[in-house]
C-alpha cells in the first residue's frame, strides 16, 4: 500500500526552509504531492500577491527531489477541501505557521506538524 502526503502552500521564493518542511513531509509517506496557492488566493489571504506567478512557482515545486507530484489549487479557495477528497491523501502535513483551516472529509487522514527550519532566518516574508 502507497502512503500518500499531502501538503499545501504558497512556494514564493524558494528557500531551504520549503526544502526542509517538503522533505520532512517525504518522510511521512511515499508520496508527496503538493497544492500550489492560486495567485488570486495568496492576494486575498496575505494581503500581498506572490512575487512569482502560480506557474512558476509550480515549476520550481515539479522540480524538487522530495515532490512525486505538484499542481495548482482549486481557483475557488471557499471550496479547498474538495482538493483533499481528489488526491485522498493518508497523511496531511502542515507548516509550523499554517492554520488547520479546511474540515478533513475523512476522519483517518492523519494531521502532522512539520517543526520550523531557522524561521527566524527562512520564512518567505523576510525574505
């Protein structure tokens, strides 16, 4: 049986934080797939649009040895957790800064927390 992790994010300057939390969530699993923020979505939640479009950065996601598969979130956000029936992961992780923000459809997904990596030093806001 294929462990699938999910993780969700907004990517925008890639930095060895992202490369820490994608490879601790690899560990979790045995597949990692990650959901890209919308452009118009990182506006509306960060008050600040990205400084690489949603493509871009999906690219450089594609890119990184930990990641099995990367795509664009839905364009409607009120609707994210329909992200999560499609991909019906085993495992979500989230960032030590992200929300538990969506209702999990499947009581057996299990929520873990990936811990910072130098946050004081790698969070995309400072940079």
């Amino acid at each position: 049986m294929i462990t699938t992790v999910l993780v969700f994010g907004t990517y925008d300057k890639f930095h060895p934080g992202h490369e820490y939390f994608l490879t601790q969530a690899k560990s979790y699993g045995d597949r990692l797939v990650v959901v890209i923020a919308r452009d118009h979505n990182v506006a509306k939640l960060k008050r600040n649009s990205p400084t690489n479009s949603e493509n871009k950065r999906l690219q450089v996601i594609k890119q990184f040895s930990a990641v099995d598969e990367a795509m664009l979130g839905l364009e409607d956000f009120s609707k994210k957790e329909s992200i999560i029936d499609i991909i019906a992961p085993d495992v979500i992780c989230l960032g030590y800064d992200q929300a538990p923000n969506f209702q999990s459809p499947n009581s057996n997904i299990k929520i873990v927390r990936i811990d910072a990596f130098y946050p004081e030093k790698y969070k995309s806001s400072l940079l």
